[in-house]
C-alpha cells in the first residue's frame, strides 16, 4: 500500500494576517505523515514594490513580471515570507525546509511563450522532480514550496502557487497517495456566493459538469477548480477546498473533490 | 578512511561583480566531492535599505540589526543572492540547495547577549546539526549557506558568513576531513599589505603567533585568522584563504594554515 502524503497550499490571504498565519501554520504542523506546503506571498510583493517606486504592469487583469518585479518576488516568496515560515515551524517541532523549484531541481519550467501578451519572467511547469522531493521526505524534511520554478539555464521564473501545489501532487502521486489541500478564506466552494454557509460537500466529475454549465463555479473559482480536476485526472486521490480548518480534520465543513 | 569536504566561503566582494560571481561559481561548481558554500550578500542589502529609506544604525563601526534590517538582510541573502546562486549552479550541474539555519534546524544561534551594547537580532552560534547536514550531502544535495540563523523558537538571526563557515567546518570534521576555504579579493595573507605579491603561503600556530607579535597581522584580517585558527584548533584538517582561483587546485598562490 502507498505511504500519504498531504500537499498543502495556503492562500496569500492567510499570510497576511499574522494571527491567522500562526494558526494555520500551527494546524500544518499537527498534521500526521508526509507534507509539503506551498505558499504565495500576499499583498507583501506588491507593498515591496511600491515603497521602491516599481509599478505592477498589468494586462487583462494579470501581473507582468519584468526582472524587477521577479526579484521583488524573490525577495519576499524566496526569502522573507519563505524563512518566516520555516523559523516557525521549526519552533513548532516541524522540520521544514524553505524550496523554490530551483532549490535540489525540484520544478523545472520555460518562460511562457509570447502568445498576444509577454508575461515576462513567469514559468509554465514542464517537470517536477520527484525523486529529489522523494530523497527529503525520506529524510524527515517537510518541503516548503514558494512560487517560484527555474529554467534550468539560470533563470528564476515566477509561477502561479496554486499551480505549483497541483504539479507537486500529480508528481507525488505515482509513489504516494496524495491529497491535495487548497487552503482559502472561504469554507469551501459555495452553492450561492453570499452564503458562506452553502457550502457544497462533494464534487466529482458529473456534478462538476453541471455547476459548470448552470454557471454556480464562476470567477475566482474557475481557475481553482480547473486545477482540482486537472490534479485528480492526474492520479491525485482526492482534492479538498476550503479554509485553514479543514487541515485539523475534524468536523468542520469543505469541499471535498474527487473525480 | 574519512571522506573529505570542502567548505567555502566567498565573501560580499565577489558576489557585487557579475562577472567574477559567474567565475567562482564555475569554478565551486567544478570542485569534486562533498561541498557546501557560503555566501554573504555583499552592498545588495545596504542598497536596498537605502531605496526604503531605512538607514543601518552603527556602533564601532558594527551594524545594529533591528527588525528593519533583519528582513532587508532575509530577502537579500535569504532570497535574491541565495535563490539566484542556486538557479546558477543547477546550470552548471551542481544540485544545489539554498539553506539558512532554520532550514532543516541547521544552525541554531542565540541572540547575543546585551553587554555595552544591543546588536539588536544578532545570532550567536550554539548548535551545527551535522547530521541533517550529512542526510542532506548523503541525497546528492549540495548545501549553500547564507550568513542567517534562528533561535529554535521562531526568530531568524544575522550572523557573520565567516563565523557560520567555521562552524560548519568543525561540526562536519567528526564525519569528514573537512577544509574550510576563505575566498577574498586578495591573494592570501600578505607580508606587505601593499604588496599583493607577498602572500604568505603556510602559516602555522607558531608562525602566527610570531605574525601577530610583529603586528604583520591587523586590521580586518585579525578576526579572519581567528576564525581559522579557531576552526584548526576544533579538528578542521586545513584553511585556505585567497582568491577565487585558489578553487581551481591549479598552481596560484594562496595561504595555507594548519595548526
């Protein structure tokens, strides 16, 4: 039988507020057996790079990332949010270690090709090394991902953390049993948005298709659930969505995916 | 027989120039077996506190680490210099791995004491963890440092890179044969201080103790052979200090010490 393994993606949200953050890094660090957790960084980047004077360019809604602005995320992703959560976990007994995917050669990606938009430095995931993710688990390490890949050839490259956290777990999945957790400030995915309480238990393929075509799943969680299935069409277990809660198991509401 | 290790430190000077960064990590990344490097970040940080307007409080010409500073230095040295060393060396084939000391429970300090003066979130060293070092080797990783500690309960901490070198090279001696390497601007220890062609090429405890007596030894190099000496006198087989090429193994001249 497959050893499990939790991959665990905290939102940017949560690690604003420092309270929440302590939690929720409390509740990963109860966590039993194998983990990995990825984080974004908050709104940090983008005060980082206002108080140097460096605008965000933005197109259709998405951030440009020109080097300025990648070297503000590796400041903040790579180090600063990065070492903060690996300082704490080890206070709290978890033997964390702070990644980018270029750290042991754990995410290899290309810089996205100039379609009608140049993203800039941003990095689509062409392979996870497993086996090096393997070797720290094997270790007694808990890896702790920020969203950040490299080329291969010297490049740091920024990559969306919510994508990062679905390609670790496909990755994963051929050795271990993985859940995927997409940790948000809402409980879960939600029949009606203005009821936080309407949250929708389990989703597989078929109820999927139909949320998708009476319009319930819209905006923000398109993208989210896209990778949801997109993980479990690739060998993930199972996929849960819901706010920090979910991760002491207990009897607490969320969203619970399987295909 | 011990397996033998190279500990190499290069120091801020190296990291400011672009060119001379892409050397000496050409040339770490040729070195063969057991290695770990580590890196101070050179002016990047006192560049970027200056943009933010937070101006680095001295006294005796010693930086105070307040909280400000600390973060600049985490995503300085933590982030940019270390992630971006990492991206260069798995270019150049080094499977390399960026570590603070509260990656992995590495190095565990203290904050220093309050004498005469508060050096604010300063980290002396208390513990090397040699083995999650070693499980980290073992794996095919190889370690590279930056110049910051934690306390075990929460707190990263500034700590000098030529301290943490020393002490990674005497915790790894009870495993390996372990020679600790000070990369430099200069060639070596120099007879003339204005004669960059006057390196000493052995020095040891009685050569040094006659070298301080005459005063040849001052200046910034006092606390330099302390730390090396230090590292012989705790079963560290050998210290190199020179230039970058002294890496190379070729026939340039550089100071060796042994007790």
């Amino acid at each position: 039988m497959k050893q499990k393994l939790s991959v665990i993606k905290i939102g940017g949200n949560l690690i604003e507020d420092p309270k929440g953050f302590e939690h929720v890094l409390g509740l990963f660090s109860k966590m039993e057996g194998n983990k990995i957790l990825v984080h974004g960084g908050g709104k940090k980047a983008t005060e980082l790079g206002n108080k140097l004077g460096i605008e965000s360019q933005m197109v259709n809604g998405r951030r440009i990332t020109d080097p300025e602005t990648l070297d503000i995320a590796v400041m903040v992703y790579g180090g600063l949010v990065s070492k903060n959560i690996v300082a704490k976990l080890q206070a709290l007994g978890t033997d964390a270690i702070g990644m980018s995917g270029a750290d042991a050669n754990t995410i290899q990606a290309h810089k996205r090709p100039i379609k009608k938009v140049d993203f800039g430095l941003v990095g689509d995931v062409d392979k996870v090394n497993a086996y090096a993710i393997f070797k720290l688990l094997q270790a007694g390490f808990t890896p702790i991902f920020c969203a950040l890949t490299h080329d291969g050839r010297g490049q740091l490259l920024n990559t969306n953390a919510d994508t990062i956290a679905a390609e670790l777990a496909i990755a994963m999945s051929e050795q271990f049993e993985t859940t995927l957790y997409y940790c948000f400030e809402k409980k879960g995915v939600l029949q009606d948005v203005e009821d936080e309480n309407s949250v929708i238990k389990h989703i597989d393929s078929k109820t999927y298709d139909e949320l998708l075509a009476y319009g319930i799943i819209a905006d923000g969680m398109l993208p989210k659930l896209h990778n949801c299935f997109y993980a479990l069409r690739n060998h993930v277990a199972k996929v849960c969505v819901g706010n920090s809660e979910m991760l002491d198991q207990s009897n607490v509401e969320y969203t619970t995916l399987t295909l």
